[in-house]
C-alpha cells in the first residue's frame, strides 16, 4: 500500500491511498461472495451464484463499494498511523478509481486537530483578590435559619403589610377584556419576595382582611406576552387571608432542634465553621479559574469554522433537550433572546471557548504525559452516582448505552488532572480586594 498526503484549508487533510492490484481484486471477488449470499437470483441458491451473474444482477459499482468499504478501515488506520495525523472526526471517501487488474486509488478526507501554540503555563507569578467573608454573614445565616422553622399566624386586627403572606383571589383585565390566563382562586402571595407584576403585591399593602379592590398596573416592556407587552391592565383583587410570619426564639432549645448542637454558641461556632470553609473553596476556585484564564489566554489556536459550526450544533441540542425537561418551548425562548441570530452568535462564542480549552487542556497533558489512570475515571463515577443518588454500578451500566457521555466524563476527568497539575505549577498570591471609593 503507498499513501500520499495533501494538506489543505482548515485542517482537511487528502490521503490518496494505492492499493496493489492483486490485494484490490481479491477484496472485489470476497465482496462478490459475500453479496451473493444475501441476494435473491432465479434459478441460484444463495452463494451460488457465478460471479458475472452477480455483477448482472448487481451491478459492478455495488460490488466495488463492498470491497473499498472492507478495505479502508485498515488502510486508513495504516495511513494515518504513518503520516502521524491526529484526526478529530470520521474520515471520508471523496473519489475512488477502481478497475479490476490495476492497483486501487482512493481519496480520503480527514479533519485533523488544530495545531496548538502553548504560551507560558508554568511557574507563572499570578494575584488573585480574596472573597472574604462578608462582616454580616453569621447574622444572615442565622435569620435564614429562623426563617426556615417560622411559622404563619392569621392576622384579622390589622392591615397587610410589606411583610405578611396573603391569600387572595384575582382576575386581570385588558381594555375591559379578560386576560387568558390572568386569574387565580385562593392564591398564597408572599407580598415582600412577589415575582408578580412590578406594583400589583405593593398596593395590596396597606389592604385588610375580606377588602374587594382594584389595582393598576402596568406590563413590563419585556413580558413574554406579546400582546401584554408595556400594555396597563387592571386587576380586581378578593383578601380572604392575611399571614403573618413568626420567627422562632434564638435559644439554646432552639439551636438543639436544628442540628447536634447544645447550645447558640454551639450553632454559631458551627455557621462561623462553614462560612470559613466556603471562602477557602471560593479562594481555591478563583485561584484554578485565574491560572487557567492566564494559560488560555496566553495559547493560540486556530479553530477551523468546521469544528465550530458542529459544537454550535451540540451546545443547541443539549440547550433544547434541558429546556424540553422544563417544559419551555424553544421557538418562544429564542424570540426572548433576541432572535435566532443573536442567540446563533452567543452560542458560536461559547463554541470556541470551550474548544480552545478542550484543545489547550490535550496540548499541556501531552506535554507533560499526563495520562487518566483507573482511579481518575472512578472518582469521576463516584460523584455522577452522589450526583443523581444512584449506585456507581448502575451509573457504569447508563454510561454503557451512551459512548458521547462516557467521552465527555473522560474529558472532565482529564480537565481536573491538568488543572491540578497547573495549580501545583504555578504561584498565585491571594491580596486584599481594591477598596472602592465612595463619589
């Protein structure tokens, strides 16, 4: 077999591979018996059947197509082994010229991967600013904790206010008209975290039990509803509750219902405990994140638009498939987002970022012989099975319907070898955060 290479335009490589003669006829007659064991022919049993009667029934191009087909997986793996490719996607047979007694030529397309020219990605000297724990933290922990174990009272002597949870009926009207879809029965409406309307919770303040009212309001410029959009409407609003939230007693009884503690010192130690933990990991973060930021941006890499346009095309099914479990339709999502456009050139952004981190995480693990041992993809599996609360065992048997996500669980495991390769590699000071002046 002799192949010769021609490099072309954004990473196609043509392997023009010569198959001898002898080798190629012998492929042509085994692909004659193989098709005749399938095919029907008056007057032949299958498998029986002379060779130019096949081709009769057939047709010669069938049979070449069987033959070159058997033949190019090796010779392809051959071709690339000794030309060195490092190929990216399936090689395809552009052209083939096949005469029975000559050697066999066939043009081959591969795509190969994006040279990549590292910069510096060791013993750099980086800053960091830390993320202290905010001077409040504690006491917010501990009112979301008390918020947590509130209970709700029935108010029947006072006026909603800001704070209070109501439940009320509601009926909304367009220019005297219905809105589809605009009414609730015996809705609970936290009045002081409302995800409503901009201005219909706040003028249910100051309202009191069984009060029948109207409100005006006004549709936000940006509201799904194209026929709602920026348009006032009028709501008629029914109180038939008025909740008031209790926060329990701050105590040591308190403190013993929530957790294994004895005593508030106890539970405050305990939030003081993990605050600092989570700014240790925040830190350990921003650390990776700027060390891999600076080695990203200190390589180059040109990515061919193929490779781009078929991670565009797989960051859209991933998209689409999450918000199907969500029940959100996409056509309405990319109107949204301003149009297929706009979304088209948000995705094909996020595309190269994440190639260029792909092909530069491959380029320093080869530099360095940084190889994923058995313990690497275990530890991977490990945490998909906390993930989803399910046994590793049942999480290898998923994998094993779906080869993509195996390969990408690789990659990840890979990714956590390189940057931790790269934290033990380089120096990064954690500084005190700019003081912001007051204007």
């Amino acid at each position: 077999m002799k192949t010769s290479i021609t490099k072309g335009k954004e990473n196609i490589v043509e392997l023009e591979i010569v198959i001898p003669a002898k080798e190629a006829a012998d492929a042509y007659n085994r692909a004659v018996s193989k098709i005749s064991q399938y095919v029907n022919i008056d007057g032949f049993r299958k498998g029986k059947a002379p060779r130019g009667i096949v081709e009769k029934h057939v047709g010669t191009e069938r049979i070449k197509v069987e033959a070159i087909e058997s033949l190019m997986p090796k010779a392809i793996s051959e071709a690339v082994k000794e030309n060195d490719l490092d190929i990216i996607t399936q090689p395809s047979i552009t052209s083939y010229d096949f005469e029975i007694g000559k050697d066999l030529t066939v043009k081959v397309h591969v795509e190969t991967r994006p040279e990549v020219i590292l910069g510096g990605y060791k013993e750099l000297k980086l800053k960091v600013e830390d993320s202290p724990v905010p001077e409040d933290a504690e006491q917010k922990s501990l009112d979301n904790l008390l918020s947590q174990h509130s209970s709700f009272e029935l108010v029947v002597d006072r006026a909603a206010s800001a704070s209070d949870t109501v439940v009320i009926d509601f009926e909304g009207f367009l220019n005297g008209e219905k809105i589809a879809g605009g009414e609730g029965k015996n809705y609970s409406l936290d009045l002081g975290h409302s995800n409503f309307i901009p201005g219909f919770a706040e003028q249910i303040v100051g309202k009191s039990l069984n009060d029948e009212f109207e409100i005006n309001v006004t549709f936000p410029k940006d509201y799904h509803d194209e026929k709602l959009k920026g348009q006032p409407a009028v709501f008629k609003i029914k109180i038939h509750e008025i909740k008031e939230k209790v926060l329990p007693e701050l105590n040591d009884e308190f403190a013993q219902k929530v957790g294994p503690f004895k005593t508030v010192d106890d539970l405050k130690a305990d939030i003081r405990k993990y605050l600092e933990t989570q700014h240790e990991r925040t830190n350990k973060q921003n650390i990776e994140n700027e060390i891999f930021k600076s080695v990203i941006d200190a390589a180059q890499v040109e990515i061919p638009q193929a490779m781009i346009a078929r991670e565009v095309e797989s960051l859209k099914a991933d998209y689409q498939q999450r918000l199907a479990y969500q029940g959100i339709d996409w056509e309405t999502l990319v109107k949204s987002q301003g149009g297929v456009d706009h979304l088209e050139e948000t995705l094909t952004e996020d595309a190269k970022h994440r190639i260029k981190n792909s092909l530069v995480i491959d380029k320093i693990a080869k530099a360095e012989n940084i190889k994923l041992e058995p313990k690497d993809l275990e530890k991977k599996f490990a945490e998909l099975a906390a993930v989803y609360g399910m046994q590793q065992q049942d999480v290898l048997k998923e994998l094993g319907h779906n080869p993509n996500a195996l390969g990408s669980i690789s990659q990840q495991a890979l990714n956590d070898k390189v940057r931790d390769f790269l934290v033990a590699n380089n120096t990064v000071e954690v500084v005190a955060p700019e003081k912001v002046e007051a204007k």
